[in-house]
C-alpha cells in the first residue's frame, strides 16, 4: 500500500472514499518501480498487474478524478489518463471552441491543430483563415518568394532585425481575430505562444514584450474588460519551454512548427532548428520524424 498512501498526500483537500485501496493488487508487488515506468520504457508490466486486479474500475476512477499526473493508474498510463483527466476539465467547464488563426499557406499546421485539440477534447476546432493576400510579400520567405534561410542554430541567435520569416504584423491581425472570436463565444481569454527566442534582437517585433504589452492594452480595453492576452511563454527560451512541456506531459508528437509545412519536418528551416536544438539542450530526442536528405529519421 506504500505507492498508493504516498499518493493520497497529493489530495489536497480534497475527500476521496479510498475504502477500495485495501484490494489493490499493487498493494503486494514487490517491486512498485514497475508502475512508474521511466520516459520511454513501457508500462505494459505494470497493465499486466493491473488487468487482474478486483478493483481496476475504482482505481481508475479515482485517478482521473483526482488528477493523478505519475504513474499507471488503473490500467492506464500516464499519458492515456492525461487524455482523460482534460476531457473530464472540458466537461466541467461546458463546451468550448477553440479557435486558430492562419494565413493559409500550410494545411499541415492545422492538421497538427486539429489532432492537438481532439487530444485535448476541445473539439470542434473552429478555424479561420485570413486572406493570404493580406501577406503576400516577396520580403517575407513565409509568404512571398524569398528563399528560406538555412542556418545553424548560433547563427540564428547571433542575428540581429527582422527575420526573413517575418509575416508583416500578421501576429496583430491573428489575435484581433482571436479576440472577436472570443467575445462572439463568450470566452475570457486568447492564449500567445509568443517566447524569448521569437522577440531575440527584434527578429519578430510582433512577439517583443513590447507589442505584446500594447495588445494586450488594446485587447483589454477594446473588449469592454471582457478579453484578456494570456502569454505563458513571453519571457522563456524555447529549451525552457521544451522542459515545461515535457513535466505537464505535453504530446510533442503530434505537434508542428516546420516552416516550410513539411511532415516529417524539413529540419533545416529556422524554426527547426530551433526546435531541434531546444530538444538536444534538455538530452531529449525530438519525437516528431525529420527528413534528413531523403531519409526519414527520428519516428
Ligand atoms: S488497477 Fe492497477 S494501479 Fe489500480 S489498484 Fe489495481 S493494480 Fe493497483
Ligand atoms: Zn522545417
């Protein structure tokens, strides 16, 4: 019973019938490492156990009404519970929608948006797509015929105004859309992944500290008080971000940022790079596949 005493402490003030632990078959197991199966070992053993035990319904209950993060719960692991856990969330809170704003040049990036939010529960996706012609340049190596960059990640950091992947004030036109959006489905907030590295040496001024304090003014004020801009990531560098995610469970292989809309990734674009990069600062491997000279590695 140790593993399952040591997890009821993280029940903070919260009452659960725990009557039904007295059954747990991994009351007996001699060795509970087995149910916290470290990253990229799997939990099968730990299933085995679970499949035969008088109380797997109870237990799994349990862990997804208590949120437990670590570990297999019930026959679950911690990622299959996780799927539940922001299900029920969703449920708790009513239905919602979630919104996304392009410019229409990758279906790739909302293919990946749409496998993020069904993973999360929050379907329907509603998406919108701003007219690219809003966009065009041949400035921008986004959405205009300027060749993309290639470069090592130190060369990226080490460069100094506007990247050749700046979209001219698209970040604007997408969070006052998202804004809109909001106040149309009653929401409160609008979430901006803008972070550290995007606003490094004003490479994009649309996700500087300094854009995002005056729209996120306009959005507050513009609103009625209704909407406010939420920015989790201002201030971290992408490594930082990697780490985050990774402690919340974050499911990086589904998601998407190649710029060039390639999947598996192109691995050479900036924002590869850069990504690819943020993996390595933690000793992890990026779980999404890359195409390396024709070859596909990393699945
Ligand atoms: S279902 Fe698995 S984790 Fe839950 S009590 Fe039984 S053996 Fe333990
Ligand atoms: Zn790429």
């Amino acid at each position: 019973m140790t593993r399952l005493r040591d997890f009821s402490r993280q029940l903070f003030g919260r009452e659960y019938d725990r009557s039904w632990m007295d059954h747990a078959r991994c009351a007996s197991v001699e060795d509970p490492d087995v149910f916290f199966p470290k990253h990229g070992q799997n939990s099968s053993r730990a299933k085995r156990y679970c499949a035969k035990c008088p109380v797997l319904t109870l237990c799994r209950e349990y862990s997804i009404e208590s949120e437990q993060m670590y570990g297999v719960w019930g026959g679950l692991s911690e990622r299959e519970r996780q799927k539940l856990i922001w299900k029920q969330r969703r449920d708790r809170r009513g239905s919602s929608d979630s919104v996304v704003g392009g410019s229409g040049q990758h279906n790739v990036e909302l293919m990946a948006a749409e496998e993020v939010a069904s993973y999360f529960g929050t379907q329907p996706l509603r998406t919108v797509v701003l007219p690219s012609d809003l966009f065009r340049t041949n400035e921008s190596s986004l959405t205009g015929s300027r060749e993309m960059p290639h470069e090592t990640y130190q060369e990226l950091m080490s460069g100094d105004g506007p990247s050749p992947t700046y979209v001219p004030f698209r970040n604007s036109n997408l969070l006052s859309a998202a804004t809109s959006l909001a106040l149309v489905i009653g929401a409160s907030s609008v979430y901006f992944g803008a972070h550290a590295e995007d606003a490094h040496n004003w490479a994009y001024p649309d996700c500087t500290p300094e854009f995002i304090g005056a729209m996120a003014n306009a959005i507050y004020v513009g609103s009625y008080h209704q909407v406010r801009l939420v920015t989790p990531v201002e201030w971290m560098m992408k490594r930082d971000i990697v780490k985050k995610g990774m402690a919340l469970k974050t499911p990086y292989e589904i998601t998407h940022s190649c710029y060039e809309g390639k999947r598996p990734a192109c691995g050479k674009c900036p924002t590869c790079v850069e990504r690819l990069e943020a993996f390595r600062a933690n000793g992890l491997e990026d779980p999404i596949p890359y195409d390396v000279e024709g070859e596909v590695v990393g699945i």
